[in-house]
C-alpha cells in the first residue's frame, strides 16, 4: 500500500516534471549536440517581444482598474444595503463560465461593429477581459467584503460622524487590501495569457506573440514557454502568499 | 433632496455592473441567439440550427475530448489529493502552490511545451527514436484527441486538486475509525461511507472538469492549427472567414455551446444542493 | 472476576513516553471511568483497547484469550468518539444499521434490532433523520445505539460528552449509565472531567504521565487519594507547609493540629497537609478551646444549600471552607473566626508526593 503510494505520486510528478524539463532543455538545443543560449539571445533581440510583453501588461493592468472600479462599488452596496441581490450576483458572476471566450468574442463581434475609435485599438480587449475575469474578482471580493461586515463597520464609522468618502477610503478601502490585492495578481495572470479574444480579433498581445513565434522558431517558443510558466508561477505566488486560501481557476485553456 | 438621493445612489453604486453586464455579457449572447434564428433578410429560420447535425463531429469530439479529460482529470486528481492530504505539511503547501501555477498554466504556452517534449520533434519523441522507439510510427500523435487529452491532463489533474482537497479533508478521521471499529474493512469502508460522502463533490468537479475542457480553445487551436474539428475551433473559424459559413451558422454553434456549458452549470448546482443536504451547511 | 485485563502496556512516539507499563483489569459489566488531565495518555489507553493503535510491548486479554495482535475490525468493540462520527450520507436509522449490514445479518433482523437500539436511546421518532438535521445530544444518542447494537464486547466512550452544552451533558451522563446497566456491557469511559467520573462509574482510575496513580471506588478515590496528583487533581482542597511534631500532630505556621495520619512518620518530617472545605469547622475567634488556625473571612461565594468562605489566616496564606448555608450565615465577612478539623481529616503527603501513611 505504502509502496503504491509512492509508485503513483511518483509517476504523477513525473508527467508534471518531464515537459518542463524536456522544455528546458529544448530552449537550449541548437541543432544536432550543440546546446546553448542562442534561442534566448535571440528572442530578446526581437522588438515584438517586448512590445507585446508590454501591451499585455498594459490590458492586464487596465483590466485590474476596470473590474474594481464597476465591481467594487456594487458589492460594497450589496453588502452594506440589498443583501438580497446576492442571488442576483452569483448568477450574473457565473455567466461567463456559461458563455466561454470563443462564444463571447462571435456575439461581441456581431454585435459591435464600432466605433472605430474603439474596436481598432486593443484596449477594446479591456471589455471582454473583465467579462472573463469577473468570477474570480467578483468572488475575492465578496469574500472579502463579507468577512469585513460591513454594516457594523459602516455603522461604527457613521456613529463617529465619519461622512461616506471617509468611510469608504478610511475604512473599507484600507481593510480591503489582501482581497484587492490577490484579485488583483489573479487578473494580470488571466489577462498576461489571454489568447481567444486578442487572435481573433487580431491584436497582437503576448500570447499571441508566442502562437506567432511557435509556428516558425521553436526553439525561441520553447524559451518564452518557460518565460511564461515563470509569469505564472510569480502572479501565483502572490496570490497564495497573499493569505488567499486557494488560487482560483482562470487562465485561457 | 433626500428621496433623490435614495434613488441615485443604487443606481450609481450598481449601475455600472448591470450596465457592463447587460451590453457585454447578455445581449452579445442575445444577439446570436436572435441571429442563429434568421437568415439573410430577417426572417425566422431553423436553417442554421438544423445545420448544426452537419456540424456534429465537432461536438462528438469536444464531448469525447472534454470527457475523457475530465474523467481523466478526476480520477488522478482525486487520488493525489487522497494520497497527498495526509502528508506532511511542506509537501502539502507544494502540490498546493504547483497546482495553482498549473491549472493556470495554460494554453498557447502548455501547447508548446509538449510540442517541445512528445512533439514529432519533440526532445522524447526524439530520445526514443535513438533508443529505436518511433512513438509516432507506433501510432501516437499528439495533435489528435489522444495528445490533447495527454496536454489537457496538466491543466485538468491540478483543477480537480484544488476543486476537490477541501472535500477530502472533510473525511473525518472518526468516520473511518467508527466504520472499522464495526467491524467493515477498508473496501467497505470506501464503498458505504468515504465515497457516497465524496460522490456529489466528485460529480460537480467532473462537470466542472468537462467545461473547462469543452471551452478550451488557445490550447488545441496551438497544437493542432485549427485542423482538428472541435465547437470552438469551428466557431473561430467561421469568424476568421476560414470556412465558407455564413456567420449564422457560427452563431447556432456558439448557441449549441451555451446550452452544453448551461447543462454543465446545471449538473454543477444540483450537485452541491445534495451536499448542502448532508453538511446543513 | 477479569473480564479484560491489561498487561505492561506502554507506548511512545518518538521519544515522548505516552503510556508506561499500565495494569489494569475491568469486570463484567464494570463501568470503568479513565480520569485525567489531557496528555496523560488515556485516550491512547482506550484507542489502543479498541485496537486504533497498537503498543510497544504488553499485552490485552479479553476473556483469558489474548486480542493484542486483533485488528480493530475483528474486536468487535463499540465506540463512541467525541462528536461528528455518524456517516453524514446515512439516516440515523442507517447509522444503527451500518454494523449490523457488515455482519451480514438478515435485513429484518437488521431493521428491528436497529428499532429497538434508537428506541432504547429515546430516538424512536428521528430514525429517519440525517446527522445534520440532528442536535448534538441526540448525535451522540445515535452513536451510542450504534456502538450497542453490534453487542460489542466493550463498550468505549472517548469523552463523548464533551462537545455539549452543560444541562444536556448531565442528563446524557446519567441517561448512558442507565442504559449501560441494561445492556449489562462492560465500559470504559474516558473524561477529564472528575464531576463525571466519579458520578456515574464503578471504579475510577486516575491517570498522570502515562500511569495509572490509582485507581478505585470513587469514594476511595476522593476520600484517600494515594499521592499528591490524585489529591490535587479530584476535588479542591487548602495545601499547607507542615512539620511532623509528635506521633499525631503536625505543626503548621505557629500551631500544632491534629494529624491521624502523622502516626509513624519521624519527628521533624517536612510533609505537605491537604484539607478538604467541608472538612474545616468554624468557631467565633475565641469561643472554641484548644488549638486552632486563627483568621477572619474575606469573602464568601453562595452555591445554594451549600457556602464557600475563603479565610485570610492570620500567620498568612488562606483557607478555603465549605459550610451549610444555614451554617455560613453566623460568618458574614471580616468576622474573626478560629478553624479547626478532625485528627483524620487532613492528608498528608511525603516531599516526594507519596501518602504519608504508605511509607511505613
């Protein structure tokens, strides 16, 4: 049994282990037995990749301010006022599991063909961004505020004769930090990844740089492979050091 | 002033949440639901959504696929959490904190990176090969429903282990030492208390599993082109003009997606409904 | 007269010493109660009885046949925990079952046996509840009826008692001691809490450090505590410095008291004196004769038919009496009062903890 145990674990770490491994060590291979940087030096050199490296942090960092602008103030009104919206909210935050991606960008592009302003600039991608990361920031911070009560903080506050901007930046804002925080690093990671939205609608964000460069450099894609699971892994860590319990489920598949 | 204020405020806290919803969530996801239903000039049609038989190897294989993932998906998931929740702490935190990387870990990337590994030039494929092993003479192939099902794995196995540890360290320990003391065995002790306990946490994992396959589209649109016919890649083509489809026809595909993904979410509640029902929670 | 016997049992994980060389024997249908502080090892005791754990060395006989090497599903022993150990996808009716299914008996025997063990519980209207929908008092009914329905060799209960509220605490106490006596199965019982031991058990062994320190009635147990941890650790008493003047008498502070137990013990020991409250009798400050501890109340706490008063002594230090209250009324606060007890009364134990009287 014990032995068993092992065997299985063992052999489950290893289909984790070997294509990070053979990934590595593919990002080396320069033909026949020679290994070396080269794949990496060269992919730094390319102008795309730091563009795109940008434009996808620049969404992702647009996307965070997005969702907590729309999201916060309506959960905050939520819980301090109309608990009875609750309902109403975890069905509208389980929406875009029922409406994937794929589903999401035929009827954005049926249905929006303009502005032009709008639709031509990839900060267009912002929209469907928050649609699919709104889950996962509407659930931190529900939790979030939840475990703050915000009735009694509010009434606490209001007794004080604190007026509701002092409430809401002195008080829920402050003690709101780690919610904010890991949904925060839980949407760059969704948004640094995110491919359906950006290939089809054609905007060249960082995975869709490294689809690009897979199709004719592999050993260069083998790099930015290992380059991306590191992303990752960092935006995970701060979400798991971030007291959060468990990291949610996002990501492009 | 004051009933002004009564009515303003909701509207200023929530509005903008209903607002964004109602443009970019309900009425993109109404707007193929009226189209799959009209043809050209407007008028009501089954058309598109009869051509959706046509259209039936696609789901075949997103059912396949996402199926066998997730069953996949669930049963080593679930025994690596059984096996590992007993452990020592650090390995606990590790296969926590690796499973919140892997689960995230994919698409374009994850494609690649077994593209690079058991790929037809793949570094194993390739290590084999010099052994004298040529897996895809043998009939592998990475870039058919097998190989997906091999990628999907990686994001699959680390979901179902957050998703379902907390479940498993729900198993009290009393639970297993009452039925032994009464005298069952380990086998019947699996059999009539610690799965019947898991099974509707088991159940709303698979099909949360198989949604997450179904709607997987950077993944096998990486490793495969496009060429391999599932709903979302065949959505995507009729969007990139790839095929010759009129745009209804995509629509009624995304729809055939929705209602699939709404029956996933529906298996998803009634599951922790029967949950609620034990726990009293 | 033996009905399980333990034999040399110890255990240690690690290098901690859990259980060290424990005798002990348990009649039939004896109501046997395991007391001790947490840590003392008596919850290994029972999990190692009911074959959860197994021990380092000694040996388990029940009925004369030795069940060491038996595993905890072939004992046959019934277990009770400390809550949540009903099968939450099972009603309690099916919980009852559940040992009854393995043993493979036929389903109607199964069913009525099951009826008469939730009835014999005074469950007979929930059988078809789940463990959710039940209170904790009658979640634990449901475990004991389970644990008695297999007609169990032994009966164990590890604290099951406390996880509940403090009034349903002392009716289930008494109501398990009924049912005990009925089905006429041997028991032992595991508490921290001496209140519930000593009401409702046989014998009571109380447990330090991995051994037993003794074990007896429970008025043997309370009345003449063999070491310093037993008089301690069961009831409240007043400890005091005292010095062995005569072959009956020990001086404490300035006062020499009588002390039954002194006989024997070498003039000028250094011995501890424990005395009970209620063994302390109070007179008005110089109205009694002879030799007493003189002081005056300080405070007084009301249980009902019963007063504690709290003495400051007048060479220092405090003494705690219980009184009837009809008693204690004569000695509101900062009366000056003289105390005294009976030469049997106070316990005197040795600097190393032993009784004074089993040295000799």
């Amino acid at each position: 049994m014990k032995f068993g145990r092992k065997i299985f674990l063992g052999l489950v770490g290893l289909y984790f282990a070997i294509p990070l491994v053979a990934t590595g060590v593919f990002s080396l291979w320069q033909g026949s037995n020679r290994y070396g940087f080269d794949g990496y030096t060269a992919l730094f050199n390319q102008d795309e990749l730091w563009t795109s490296l940008a434009l996808s942090f620049e969404l992702a960092v647009e996307t965070v301010l997005a969702s907590l602008v729309i999201l916060v103030p309506a959960i905050f009104w939520m819980h301090l006022r109309l608990p009875r919206l609750k309902a109403v909210f975890d069905v509208i935050s389980a929406l875009p599991f029922v409406i994937p991606p794929i589903v999401l960008v035929a009827g954005m592009s049926a249905l929006y063909t303009g502005p032009e302003w709008l639709v031509s600039t990839p900060h267009y991608l912002v929209i469907p961004y928050v649609v699919m990361t709104l889950p996962y920031t509407y659930r931190t911070l529900d939790v979030g505020l939840g475990a703050l009560d915000i009735r009694t903080l509010s009434e606490a506050a209001q007794s004080l004769g604190a007026g509701w901007g002092t409430l809401v930046f002195r008080v829920v804002l402050p003690n709101l930090t780690t919610a904010l925080v890991g949904a925060a690093l839980l949407t760059v990671a969704i948004a640094m990844g995110e491919f359906t939205f950006a290939n089809i609608l054609l905007f060249k964000t960082f995975a869709v740089f490294i689809a690009f460069i897979g199709q004719s450099y592999p050993t260069e894609a083998a790099a930015l492979t290992l380059l991306s699971f590191l992303i990752t892994w960092a935006a995970m860590m701060g979400v798991l050091l971030g007291g959060r319990e468990r990291a949610e489920i996002g990501g492009t598949r | 002033m004051r009933r002004w204020r009564r009515r303003a405020l909701p509207v200023i806290f929530i509005g903008p949440l209903i607002l964004f919803v109602l443009s970019f969530l309900i009425l993109p996801a109404g707007q193929l639901l009226l189209s799959a239903f009209r043809d050209e000039s407007g008028n009501f049609t089954l058309t598109y959504l009869e051509g959706l038989a046509d259209s039936s190897a696609a789901f075949e294989n997103s059912i396949l696929l996402s199926g066998a993932s997730a069953l996949l998906g669930t049963v080593v998931g679930g025994i690596t959490a059984y096996l590992v929740c007993g452990r020592e702490n650090s390995a606990r935190s590790f296969v926590r904190a690796f499973s919140a990387v892997a689960a995230n870990f994919a698409g374009v990337p994850l494609a690649f990176a077994f593209v690079a590994t058991v790929g037809s030039l793949g570094m194993i494929t390739l290590w084999f090969k010099q052994a004298g092993l040529d897996i895809y003479r043998l009939g592998f192939s990475l870039y058919g429903l097998p190989g997906l099902v091999l990628v999907y794995a990686y994001f699959q196995i680390p979901l179902m282990l957050i998703v379902i540890t907390p479940a498993v360290e729900g198993l009290r320990k009393e639970w297993r030492e009452a039925a032994e003391g009464l005298g069952a065995t380990p086998l019947q002790y699996w059999r009539m208390v610690g799965l019947p306990i898991l099974m509707p946490s088991l159940a709303s994992a698979f099909v949360l599993l198989f949604g997450n396959a179904f709607s997987a589209y950077a993944t096998p649109y990486a490793l495969t082109s496009g060429a391999l016919s599932l709903v979302p890649i065949e959505i995507s083509n009729v969007l990139s003009g790839n095929v010759m489809l009129a745009p209804q026809a995509g629509a009624a595909l995304a729809l055939g997606m929705i209602v699939v993904m709404g029956l996933v979410m529906l298996f998803h509640q009634l599951a922790s409904r029967r949950l609620k029902r034990w726990t009293g929670r | 007269m033996s009905y399980l016997a333990i034999e040399g049992l110890s255990k240690h994980y690690g290098n901690r010493n859990i259980l060290s060389n424990v005798s002990l024997s348990i009649g039939h249908g004896e109501f046997l109660s395991l007391l001790g502080p947490s840590g003392c090892g008596k919850t290994t005791l029972l999990r190692i009885i009911a074959g959860f754990e197994s021990p380092d060395t000694g040996r388990l006989l029940l009925d004369g046949r030795e069940i060491t090497p038996v595993s905890a599903a072939q004992r046959g022993m019934g277990m009770v925990f400390q809550a949540y150990s009903l099968f939450p996808n099972m009603t309690a009716l099916d919980n009852v079952r559940f040992g009854l299914r393995i043993r493979k008996l036929a389903a109607k025997e199964q069913l009525s046996r099951a009826r008469d063990m939730l009835a014999l519980v005074g469950l007979a209207d929930h059988m078809q509840k789940y463990p959710s929908q039940l209170s904790g008092g009658q979640q634990q009914r449901v475990a004991l009826a389970r644990a008695l329905a297999i007609r169990p060799a032994l009966l164990l209960l590890d604290e099951p008692l406390s996880a509940l509220d403090a009034k349903v605490r002392v009716q289930l106490r008494d109501e398990i001691r009924n049912i005990q006596r009925e089905a006429g199965v041997a028991t032992i019982f595991v508490t921290h809490d001496q209140e519930e031991a000593l009401s409702i058990s046989d014998r009571v062994a109380v447990m330090h450090d991995g051994s037993v320190a003794q074990i007896g009635s429970p008025a043997e147990i309370y009345g003449t505590p063999r070491d310093i941890f037993v008089a301690r650790f069961i009831g409240i008493s007043t400890e005091f410095d005292g010095v062995v003047t005569e072959s009956n008498t020990v001086r404490v502070g300035g006062v020499t008291l009588p002390a039954s137990q002194a006989d024997g013990l070498p003039k000028g020991a250094g011995v501890r004196v424990l005395i009970r409250p209620e063994n302390v009798h109070l007179n008005h400050a110089g109205s009694g004769s002879g030799p007493a501890l003189a002081g005056h109340v300080i405070s007084e706490t009301f249980f009902g038919a019963t007063t504690q008063i709290r003495i400051e002594l007048a060479e220092g230090g405090s003494l705690i009496a219980t009184l009837p209250t009809i008693e204690a009324a004569k000695f509101p606060p900062a009366t000056p009062i003289c105390a005294i007890w009976a030469p049997e009364a106070p316990h005197l134990f040795l600097k190393d903890g032993r009784q004074a009287t089993s040295v000799t």
